[in-house]
C-alpha cells in the first residue's frame, strides 16, 4: 500500500501536466464579452453635428439660456408626435433626449419642417430611414417659428 501510493500521485501528476485538448463542436458559438459602441455612432446611423439637411435652416445656433415661453409653445406642439417619438425610448422613431448631442439645430428643424425632401436628398436623414425599418416622419405642417418653438423644447428633455 505505501509503494501503491506514490505511483498514483506520479501517475496523477503526469496526466495533469499533460497537453489539454479542446474538442471543438460545430454549430453555434456565443461570446458574452461585451463590446462597446463606437463613441461616434447613435443607433447605428454616424453622429453628424456639421450636417445641416436639407430645407430653409442653415447655421442655427441656440443662445445659452433656454427660451422657456417658446419652449411651452413648442412642447404644445410636440405632443402631435408623441405617437412615434419619446423622449428616453426609441419608438417608431428614434428617442429624443440629446439629440443635439447627435445633430445640429439646424439638421433637427430641417427635418421637423421638411422630412419629405431630407429623406430623399440628406444622407443622415435615409440611414436613420433605414434604421427604423423605413418609417417615414409625416410633414409637421408647421411654420418656421413653431418649428424653432419644437426644437427650443427638444432641448428641455
């Protein structure tokens, strides 16, 4: 007995140290290491702060204090699109919140008072056509002051 049990702790050893073979099965293999976005994309569609789109805006830029009379006036008018876009959930458009942080002013109003032609003409406006299964944003129908009221709000959330 005292002979036996070296050679199992030998024998052990050997078989520990040895080589390790991995079978490999095929089919389906899943990686649950997180990946990280690219800082510069936002739902997939490239984030383009010097993209104005297409329509009468060009070079908008906000004063620092949020106009809080336009942007009541233009929350009234927001609750029209509260059917397709939110502000911290992506619906049948895209979420809201921080969009400035994704688009220009003057891209965000070009689309609120023109999507038809942005989304014929304008490369950003026909990604994100395409990231929401070809859902098209019907026009506003409004004025170019109620369409700056909408995007004053749009910096409230």
């Amino acid at each position: 007995m005292k002979k036996l049990l070296p050679v199992i702790a030998i024998a052990a050893l050997l078989v520990s140290c040895g080589e390790k073979k991995e079978d490999k099965k095929d089919g389906f293999e899943m990686n649950r290491t997180k990946t990280e976005k690219k800082a510069e994309t936002a739902e997939g569609v490239p984030v383009d702060l010097d993209n104005d789109g297409v329509g009468p805006f060009k070079n908008v830029t906000f004063d620092e204090a949020i106009n809080q009379e336009m942007a009541a006036a233009g929350e009234a008018k927001f609750n029209a699109c509260m059917a397709c876009h939110a502000a911290e959930q992506r619906m049948i458009g895209p979420a809201l919140k921080g969009i400035y942080e994704r688009r220009s002013p003057a891209w965000v109003m070009n689309m609120i008072i023109n999507p038809n032609e942005m989304l014929k003409k304008d490369p950003i406006a026909k990604a994100l056509l395409k990231e929401y299964n070809n859902a098209i944003m019907t026009p506003s129908g409004l004025n170019e002051e109620e369409t700056r009221a909408m995007a004053e709000y749009l910096r409230t959330l």
